[in-house]
C-alpha cells in the first residue's frame, strides 16, 4: 500500500517541476494568441454593425449553460453587409483517460473586424490531486515550422471556483525547420494565458487575459520586417435573484499592434509598409427575468467602440484614426411554444457614430453619426435534454422599412454534454 502510494507522489512531484522549468525557461519571452493575422488592411464596418453582432451572439441562457458545461461545441454567425460576415466558433471536446488524465481538442474563432486564419489545441492534462491539474498542449502541423506547444497548470476544476495560467510558444521550431527560405522569428511568439471563474452564494464570475509578447519576423530577402504584439481581457459578473433571474455586467477589450516595413517596396502604398493599431472596448449591463412559465424577458445596455489607427508608412496622405461607436438600448423576448421548441423577439435601439479622421490636411474626413433601429424574430429547436439547440434568426430594418425593410439573417448551433 505504501509503494504506490509513494509512486503517485514522486509523480506528482516530478510533473509539478517539469510544469516549473516549462514555465522559467520561457519567462523572457513574456504574452491573445498570435493568430496568424498579420496583415494589415482597412476597416470595413458598417453604421449598425455592433447592432448586428449582438442580435447574432448567444442569448445570456445559453451562455450559462455553456459555461456550466464540461465540453461542447457551438458556432453563429450573420451577415454584416453584402460582403462580411460575423462568425463566432467555439469548441472543447474531453474524453477522460480514467480517473487521473483527460484528453482536450479546443478551439476558438471570431471573425468580425478582419480575417482570422482557423487555429486549435490538443491539451493532455494530468490531475494526480483533485484540485491540481497539469497539462501539456500544442498544435501539431505538416509544416514543422508552424507547431505550438506549450504547458499550463490549474488550480481548482472547471467548471466554478478554479484559475488557470497557460503559456504556449508559437511556431516554436522556426527558425530551426524553416528550409523554404531565410525568414526567422527575433524573439518567438509566445503566449500567456491566464482565466479564472468563481461562484459564492449568488455571485457568478469569469474572467480572461491573454497577452501575446512583442515579437519580430525577419525576411532578409524581401528586406521585410513585421512586427506584433497584443492583449485581450474580457470579464463577466452576475449576481442570480432566482431561477433564470440574472443582473450582470460583462467587458471586453483588446489592443492589436502590427507593423509592416520594407525598404525596397514594390509599389507606392505597399500593404508591406503599413503600421496599424486596433482598439476595441465593449461594456454589456443586463437585467433577465421570468415574465411568467411561457415569457422571459430580458433589458440591457451595451455600449461599443473600434478603432483601426492606420498608417500607410511610404504615403502619409493616406494615413488615418477611423472609429466606430454605438450605444445602443435592446430587449428580448423569449417565448415558449412547446416543450422544445422557442420564438425570441428582439428589438435593438442605438446611437451610433463613425468617423474617418484623415490625418492629411488635402483630405477631407468623413463623419456620419445618425441612430439605428433594428429587429429580429428568431425560431429555436432544442433536443428533449435541452442540450442542444439550432436557431434560425431574421432581422429587419425599422429605421428605413420601406427602402431598405431586410436586414440579413442568422443560424446559431450549441452543443453541451
């Protein structure tokens, strides 16, 4: 009885120093993932955009119980325009390998400002103690070049009452597999991570940082630096009154620096001379409540801000600070017909502003700031456990009906177990 027990324990120890040396031999390098989007390019959103984001993303139900959930997968999406599309992905898959490992494929994509290459990780975490979990995590690919590993440590269990630090280096074998050409990393991406969660008594809350240390990619033939750096926080706190009785306020923001520089440019306002900074902060205060055993309501205020500080570095004339701001007031009605099936009516009111502040004084800016008033009626089918429901979603214009009445349209899918 003795010699197992002592075997478990020195395995412990020897993952927890493992876990440490991980950790110190990557601090240098010190912080949202480097998603391969490092392209610079111009912003293309629409007056009523942060409208239509948030008529498509999940209802404040159906982010409890994804949260509430050990795994599942869940993705919407809805037009922006003619030409862009919102998308939100998500997916955490687990298998337990007996009682002590547990097998993760994870991914998360959000597409609304630019476009981001499809990213996952495949995590093996080890729990020789209940509360103490180790993992080690990466992405494998063909091109050896492009591979992520990386190794974080839990305090606590999902889902409530648990922090976690993750940290992953980014195409860690670079500059050592790359036989394409001369291109290296000074320094590696690399990423650090680190969330939480807590529930006591009524309170329910979340948090998330992500940080992507500043790095450099080198392209000694095209005499081509690009350069990156980021942070993304988001936070989340409810306070429950009773069954589906939520107040709550959720946040959110990040800051995206990139630079392009060459200095033999191949043409004049070459995307590989372009600096640019990318701004974005939301704030959603909320308030649901059960209007009787059919209706639940739900009331809330959420206020938006972009912004895409551009630089064209070869032409000044075409430098500019564009911004887009709304404030906008909505309510949601979520109707039960049937034992699984729902109608939501949605109504979304917003002062909105957008600006395009050029820094030349031979331009003239563009500035449009008018209010936006929108719909939507949505359709959705949930399985018998309520552990799965797809969603058909139209919207429409109410501020120009008669000119413009379609807004686009929405199809949402969550899965839990």
């Amino acid at each position: 009885m003795f010699f197992p027990r002592l075997h478990r324990l020195s395995t412990f120890v020897l993952s927890i120093t493992v876990c440490c040396v991980l950790s110190v031999a990557t601090r240098p390098s010190s912080v949202r993932a480097y998603d391969d989007a490092s392209g610079i390019s111009h912003s293309y959103l629409n007056q009523e955009n942060f409208l239509d984001i948030k008529s498509y993303q999940f209802h404040k139900l159906k982010e409890d119980e994804w949260y509430e959930s050990q795994g599942g997968w869940r993705l919407t999406g809805g037009s922006m325009g003619l030409d862009l599309l919102f998308t939100d992905l998500e997916v955490r898959l687990p298998y337990q390998l007996g009682e002590e490992a547990t097998v993760y494929f994870k991914s998360r994509q959000e597409e609304f400002y630019e476009i981001k290459p499809f990213r996952y990780l495949v995590e093996v975490e080890w729990r020789a103690v209940e509360l103490i979990g180790l993992s080690f995590l990466g992405m494998p690919e063909y091109d050896k070049r492009k591979a992520d590993q990386g190794g974080s440590i839990t305090l606590g269990k999902r889902p409530w009452n648990y922090i976690r630090f993750q940290q992953l280096l980014q195409d860690l074998y670079y500059n050592e597999k790359n036989f394409y050409d001369t291109s290296y990393y000074s320094p590696h991406p690399v990423e650090n991570n680190l969330e939480g969660a807590f529930s006591w008594k009524n309170w329910r809350g979340r948090f998330i940082y992500v940080q992507d240390t500043p790095f450099k990619q080198v392209f000694p033939k095209q005499e081509l630096t690009v350069s990156y750096e980021s942070k993304d926080n988001s936070a989340t706190l409810d306070y429950h009154f009773g069954e589906q009785q939520i107040a709550g306020l959720s946040w959110r923001s990040f800051d995206i620096q990139k630079r392009r520089e060459t200095k033999n440019p191949s043409e004049s306002s070459s995307p590989d001379n372009r600096e640019q900074q990318l701004l974005y902060s939301s704030a959603d205060l909320y308030w649901l409540h059960p209007l009787n055993s059919e209706f639940h309501g739900t009331i809330g205020l959420r206020e938006d801000r972009f912004q895409n500080l551009f630089r064209q570095l070869d032409v000044p004339y075409d430098d500019y600070n564009f911004h887009l701001w709304s404030l906008q007031l909505y309510g949601i009605i979520r109707h039960k017909t049937s034992m699984d099936r729902y109608l939501e009516y949605g109504l979304y009111a917003a002062d909105t502003d957008k600006v395009t502040n050029y820094l030349s004084a031979g331009r003239e800016d563009k500035a449009t700031r008018k209010p936006e008033l929108k719909m939507r009626v949505s359709w959705d089918f949930q399985d018998s456990s309520n552990q799965s429901a797809l969603m058909f979603t139209t919207s429409w214009n109410l501020d120009n009906f008669f000119k413009d009445f379609w807004d686009g349209g929405n199809i949402s899918y969550q899965k839990t177990f």
